[in-house]
C-alpha cells in the first residue's frame, strides 16, 4: 500500500525549519489510516488498536513516498515502511482479542 506525503503536509511546520521531517507520530498515523482503509486488516486489530512496537530507522522528508507492507502473525500485525526501497519503520500493532 502506498501513501504521498506532500510537500505541503501540515506536519513540516516547524519540525525541522531547513531541514523538515515527517514527525514518528504522524508516519504510524498514516500507517494506521492504511490499516483501517482495509478492512480485513481493520478487523485484526479491532476498535481500540494497540500499538505494540514502533521502530524509526530513517527520516521521511517532504514528498515522500510511503510503501507500507502487512505480515500477520497469530499475536500481531505487523507493519514495515519503506521509502524507495529505504526502510523507514517497523513495528506491529497487537492482534484484537
């Protein structure tokens, strides 16, 4: 699944002036929203997602394209996200009871 994220992404003011980034909390609320467009996906991690682990490997920069990628596991939801083949971030969402 792939998401842009403009230039224009109101989560650049000011995180960095000259040198912006795509903050960690606004990269797993895209992967979330990817998650919840899909709802075979949605439905594994249930109303109340849990966030079970979050890694920021690389910075995002203005423009980017995200290509988010889904393993299921029997505990998790896993998540991977690169950006022109970079990794960005991993992490797993808790499985829904």
């Amino acid at each position: 699944m792939d998401v842009f994220i403009p230039l224009d992404h109101p989560a650049f003011a000011g995180h960095f002036p000259g040198q912006p980034l795509l903050p960690g909390v606004s990269l797993l609320a895209e992967v979330l929203e990817a998650v919840l467009r899909d709802p075979a996906l949605s439905a594994q991690i249930g109303p109340a997602p849990r966030l079970g682990a979050a890694k920021f490997l690389s910075p995002v920069r203005p423009g980017s394209t995200l290509s988010i990628r889904f393993t299921e596991s029997a505990t998790a939801l896993r998540f991977e996200v690169t950006v022109a083949e970079r990794a960005v971030a991993s992490g797993h969402f808790e499985r829904a009871p």
